[in-house]
C-alpha cells in the first residue's frame, strides 16, 4: 500500500538533466522490462478473482529460460492454490550474507465502469503505461525481476546471494505471503537486510525531481469493527435510539479527536531535512517542531497538511458502513470499519482502548478485524519491533546513484504512513528498506485508484535505478 511523500521542495532543485536512459542506449533490457510490465499487468492479481499463483508462475517461467535452476525460482503456496509465491536466488560469492527483496504481486480491486480505460489491458497512451498496479507495485517488481535476469545473463557474480520473494496478500486477503514464507520457509528468505521497492520514491514537481526517500520505519496497520445493536422496529414508528444515527454519533466523535502529537527517530529526521528544504512559515514549522517542548501553533499549522498530519500522529478513519437489513425497517445492526495507522511503538491493544475512551459509549462495541476478516474482541498479544537503524552502506549506495540519476534531489529518510509488508521482516529481525527509484509528480500519484498510470520515462528510469542500486549494493568497492 504504498504512499509517495510529496510536500512542494522549493530550494535543491539543480534542474533536471536531459541524461541519456539506459532505454536509449541499443540494449535488450528496456524490451524485456516492458515485456514482463505488460504481462504482470495483463495478469488480474485481485483477491476477489486473480491469481498470484497465475503471475508467479509466469515470472518463475521467464527466470528458469533465463537459466535460474528449478530450485532457484520455485512457487510455493499455502492451502489456497491462488495465493502462490514466487522464491528466486541468484547465487554468489557467499562473501557476505544475502539481501532479500520483496514485492507483492496482488493488486486492489479495480472496476471496469469505473475506469477510462480497461484496468487489465496494458496500454500506452500520451507518455504513460496505464494499468492497475503501474504504481502499485508491479513496476517496482518488474525491477526486480528484470534486474536478476540481466545479472544471470550477463554472468555477473554479487559479492552475496540476491533473494527475490513476488508474494500475495498484500493489499488484503486471507494468506499474505511474506508472512507466510517467514514461518514456513524461513530458510529460502533468510537475509542480513531487505529491499522493498513499495514505499520510498522519488516525487517530482512540474517534472523536476526534487526528493529521493527512503522509507527506515512504518506505521502499524489495524482495523477495527464498530457495532451498534437495536430492536429496531416499523419504520413509519421512528424512535430516537436509531442504531445508524447513534454510530453516526460515535464516528463523529472519533473524527472530532486527534491522537497526540509524537515524533520518533526516523520522523525527527524527516522534518528536520524538509525544513531545510523549505521556505517561510512551513520552514520555521517544521524546525519548531523539533525543539523542546515543540510550538503547538506550528503543529496545529503543519497539521493542515495531511502528509505531516499523519508524520505526526496515530489516524484513525471510518472507511466502510453497514447497517440495515430493509427499506422499510428500523436498523437493528448498524457497522463501521475504522481503519488506523499506528505510530511506531504503540500496539493495536493500546489503539483499542483509546477508541472506547474516545466513542465513549458502552453500546457501541468495538472489536478488532484480522488481516482475514475475522472479528476478535481484542487484537492478539503482540510484541513491538525494534526500530530499524539505517544502514551506511544502504543509505550511501542509495545517495550515490541518485546523485547520479536525479541531481540535486536530496536523500531524505521518511516513515511510511501507510504499510507494507517491511511490517514482517522487520518483525522477523530482518531490517527492511523502502527504497524505489520510480518518480511521481507530487499531484498525480493514482495507486488504489482510478485511471492507475506511470509515465514511460519514470519506468525506464526506475528500472534502471535498481539495476544500478543492486550493482553498488553486491560488489565489494
């Protein structure tokens, strides 16, 4: 579910050079990748009718005639034959222990009626690929897939294995696959580090880039069912106690509240680096909220923003309704989802107490909705991750070719306010890393919804931007 970090950078901004891509330069890489594009894309990996096993196994097929052995790009799956995995290794010097990348290969729902164009068929139109999952995610795994076939084809040696786990359930479902792989095959996907090319990115403006971000931390997904329960009743009778209106109450109750302001490690860094980035009273905002205590009028004022909002605090939203069982009847079940967005260290336990403090309310019962769907009365036990410290070595082999891809951009560590399955591997003790090198201008960032599309330069730079990254990553300099 990845989100782009775009606020207006104003200063850093060198132009944008006219450098050749590597699309330009005569060689069959740009052919391949949009070949693989294309098929991901004509491939429908919804949870409603797709199938991940469908595009994994299309992806292990392209691996294995590209020379990977059997056991080196293998799909496994749970109990559910459309939830299929895709495991590859490219092996090497064993030098150093191996970096994992992960992508999911699933894609959220997508209707034709409400779409311009089929959201199934590739098609180039005006600059762009247009698509569901252009954005999200299925360029950042075509770069990786497109990257271990030319390393295999070009005979390249890393200094340590490349793992690549294309997975499932991401964006929803009953069997995410990286948490699936992580407590059935730990050994395939065992790694000092991981890749995900589902958040970072770089954000332009009026076509200039003008920030590279990397995502070092994520906020915790939850969901949570409200529930109002009535007698209900003839609807020419109407009582005051309507179950709909009384959780239309609580939901304005909770919209009215905002979770405290919090800033961690990473977030600290983020605004710190924005701010020297900007001018005026945005500027001074983000540098005073960095001081001890922060200045609550420049919260409030940067709140007005909901990228910084969300930087700065736990979010919680209503997203669906439900109530009613006919026309003619007084609801006697009324439900909301809430979905939030936690800040690093706080649990999901916590959220839910908040929530009944807030709603305030003993008839409206609020419980908590697992990754399947199931309903629980409260969340699992669960344990709080470390926070994950950047890498020198990933923090630089990343600036460096950006420097040399987006000039003048800066490298800015950034929390992802949305989520991604980093969730799991950095549970699993496994450092994750959003990094991408797909741009998006700052208005036009259309994953999850209608008219999904990627401009042709952004993609051919992105898939170049990985090849090279992997490059500086796997080789001793």
């Amino acid at each position: 579910m990845r989100l782009r970090f775009a606020f207006a950078i104003c200063l850093l901004i060198l132009g944008f050079t006219s450098r050749p891509l590597f699309a330009q330069q005569g060689d069959k890489a740009p052919a391949l990748a949009r070949s693989i594009f294309q098929q991901l894309i004509e491939i429908n990996t919804t949870d409603s009718a797709g199938s991940t096993t469908a595009a994994a196994e299309a992806m292990a097929t392209r691996l294995r005639d590209a020379g990977f052995s059997t056991s080196d790009a293998q799909v496994l799956r749970p109990a559910d034959p459309r939830k299929g995995n895709l495991v590859a290794r490219l092996h090497g010097t064993g030098a150093r222990r191996p970096i994992l990348l992960i992508g999911h290969l699933d894609v959220v729902e997508a209707k034709r009626e409400d779409w311009s164009v089929d959201p199934f068929h590739f098609l180039e139109k005006d600059g762009y690929f247009y698509g569901r999952g252009t954005q999200d995610m299925k360029d950042g795994d075509t770069a990786l897939l497109t990257s271990l076939i030319r390393f295999k084809q070009e005979g390249y040696k890393p200094d340590r294995d490349i793992i690549l786990a294309l997975t499932a359930d991401e964006e929803g479902g009953k069997s995410n696959g990286v948490d699936w792989l992580l407590r059935n095959h730990r050994d395939l996907i065992d790694a000092e580090y991981v890749l995900n090319p589902d958040a970072g990115g770089v954000t332009l403006k009026n076509g200039k880039p003008i920030v590279v971000t990397v995502e070092a931390s994520e906020k915790l997904y939850a969901d949570f069912q409200l529930e109002v329960k009535n007698p209900g009743g003839h609807s020419s009778l109407p009582v005051p106690d309507n179950a709909i209106y009384h959780l239309a109450d609580a939901l304005q109750r909770l919209q009215n509240y905002e979770f405290p302001f919090e800033l961690n490690d990473v977030t600290r860094s983020y605004f710190r680096a924005a701010a020297a980035t900007q001018s005026g009273q945005t500027a001074k905002d983000m540098f005073a909220i960095l001081k001890n205590p922060p200045d609550r009028a420049a919260i409030a004022r940067l709140n007005a923003d909901p990228l910084d909002h969300a930087n700065m605090h736990t979010t919680c939203v209503a997203t669906r309704l439900d109530a009613g069982h006919a026309n003619n009847a007084l609801p006697q079940t009324a439900r909301a989802i809430v979905n939030c967005r936690i800040l690093p260290g706080h649990t999901k336990a916590e959220i839910q107490r908040k929530l009944v403090e807030v709603l305030n309310d003993p008839q409206v019962l609020v419980r908590y909705v697992a990754d399947n769907g199931d309903v629980f009365d409260s969340p699992p036990a669960e344990s709080l991750p470390s926070p994950v410290k950047l890498r020198p070595d990933v923090i630089a082999a990343l600036t460096k070719v950006a420097n040399e891809m987006w000039p003048g951009a800066p490298v800015i560590p950034v929390m992802e306010t949305g989520a991604s399955d980093g969730v799991f591997t950095n549970a699993a003790g496994m450092p994750t890393y959003g990094i991408s090198g797909f741009a998006i201008e700052q208005d036009d960032v259309r994953a999850h919804g209608k008219d999904e599309r990627l401009s042709v330069k952004s993609f051919y730079d992105g898939i170049d931007f990985y090849y090279r990254l992997l490059k500086v990553l796997t080789s001793q300099q």
